[in-house]
C-alpha cells in the first residue's frame, strides 16, 4: 500500500501549519502508523519542534530539492516512535530562486519521495506561508500519489 500523502498549507503564516504537522504526526504514529513528517518550510520550526537540533543537520530538504540529493538519506529518526522528519534550515530560503532555472522544478519532491512511500503510512508535508515552488512541490506530490490518483478519479 502507499502512503497517505497530506500536505497542510496556508498561504498565511501564523495559522497553525505547522503545529498541526507535528500532532498529527504525533498522534498517527500514537496509533501505530509509520508517518515520515516534512519540513518544507525555511523557518524549519517542525524540524526544531520535533526535537531535531537544527545544528546537528547534516542535510535537509534543500538538498533534495536543489541538488537531488536522495531523500532517504536526510531523513532522520525522531525520539517519538514510529515518527520520522526530512529536515529543514535556512538554507531553504535560496531554493525558490534556485529552483526557477531548473527542470521539472515541481517535481522534485515528489521524484525525491518516491523510492520511500512504501516505508510509511502517512506523509505529512509542512508547507511555508506562500505558494511558491515549495508548496507547488507539495501539491505535485499530493496529485501523483493520492489514492485518488491511484483510483483514476480526480483530485
């Protein structure tokens, strides 16, 4: 089976994305799911609040995005069981400008969370407040791996 794929997106900040990542998270790996959050935004308060140093990381989801860096290697074990963060820093900020030169710049993180939908139940995207490339990336990745997208009907 694949994953869920759950992006949450506001194009406001300071309405709850990310506390809602995290507890959902939180609480879909309580009842036994295997849930992989992540933080695509550059402020990478779900990375910080999850419990990750943002210090500590080596790479994050700017790798993915810009570089193609795969993202099963950035992903990082969390001390709550079963829940799993791709992380974020600052570093992000540059990847709207550097993503407009590339090709198929909204697909690379779908083309990134490919090799590891099987791996869990849920994926829960934490968006910025804005709808550029980031979140178009999140978008893509809710049309080509939904359910519904499975099924044939529209999403």
């Amino acid at each position: 089976m694949m994953a869920h794929v759950i992006s949450i997106a506001n194009q406001k900040g300071g309405v709850g994305k990310t506390t809602t990542t995290i507890n959902l998270g939180a609480c879909l790996a309580d009842e036994g799911h295997r849930v992989l959050i992540i933080d695509s935004d550059a402020q990478g308060n779900a990375t910080s609040g999850i419990g990750v140093q943002k210090a500590q990381v080596g790479k994050d989801i700017y790798d993915v995005l810009v570089d193609e860096y795969p993202l099963a290697e950035t992903i990082i074990h969390t001390a709550h069981e079963r829940l799993d963060i791709v992380p974020a820093t600052i570093q992000l900020a540059g990847a709207e400008i550097e993503l407009t030169a590339q090709m198929a710049r909204e697909m690379r993180l779908k083309l990134g969370l490919e090799p590891v939908l099987k791996d869990y139940d849920y994926v829960l995207i934490d968006c910025p407040p804005s709808l550029g490339q980031l979140s178009i990336n999140a978008f893509t990745c809710l049309l080509y791996t939904s359910d519904a997208a499975d099924d044939g009907e529209s999403v």
